[in-house]
C-alpha cells in the first residue's frame, strides 16, 4: 500500500538552525527572517520546541566537549562584579548641598 504525503516536506534541522542563528544575530523579528531559511513560524515553532525539550542544551553540550577534547576551550574565567552605586536620593539633591539644609534649619529655629 503506498503511503501519500501531505503538505510540505519538512525541512532540515541545519536550514532552521541557521536561521534562527540568524534571526539572533541580526535582532529582527521573527517574521522579517529571510525566506530561504524557511517559513518563520517553522522557525519559530521549531525554536520553542527545542528550547523546551533540551536540544539547544544537548548542541551545546556537544559542542563543547568536542572543543575540549581538541583543546580549543580554556575554561579560566575571571569575572569582574565590581558596582558602583549612588545614594537614592543623589539624583534630586539640592545645587546648594549641606548649607542649604542648615540654613533653612537656622531660619526656622
């Protein structure tokens, strides 16, 4: 008995890959991806799938063990969290800073 196929063929894992690599790279919505990457809701569809299911996970476990293996990664990080914050109310501050307050202070007592 042959079998019949409906619709369009799927298409492959490295065409969807790439675009939506491409999609990511550039910023663009998911409908402004080019057509020869495929139809954007296939790209959209097949990034979500993949990113529930762990295949984004699993490439780039792949990845980067076979880095490893060549000696192409150095996992030495160094990692810099050094942050310098201003007081709340330093944005609204009055141009006369201290003497202001004590003026106004003077004046009033």
């Amino acid at each position: 008995m042959p079998t019949s196929s409906t619709g369009r063929p799927r298409l492959g894992d490295r065409t969807v890959l790439n675009g939506i690599v491409w999609k990511f790279r550039t910023g663009v919505a998911w409908w402004d991806v080019p057509e020869r990457y495929g139809s954007w809701t296939t790209l959209h569809t097949r990034f979500r799938r993949w990113a529930k299911d762990g295949t984004f996970k699993q490439m780039l476990q792949a990845a980067q063990a076979k880095a490893d293996a060549a000696g192409d990664i150095d996992w030495l990080a160094s990692v810099d969290s050094t942050i310098v914050r201003a007081h709340q109310h330093a944005a609204g501050a009055r141009t006369g800073g201290s003497e202001t307050r004590h003026s106004a202070a003077r004046a009033a007592g």
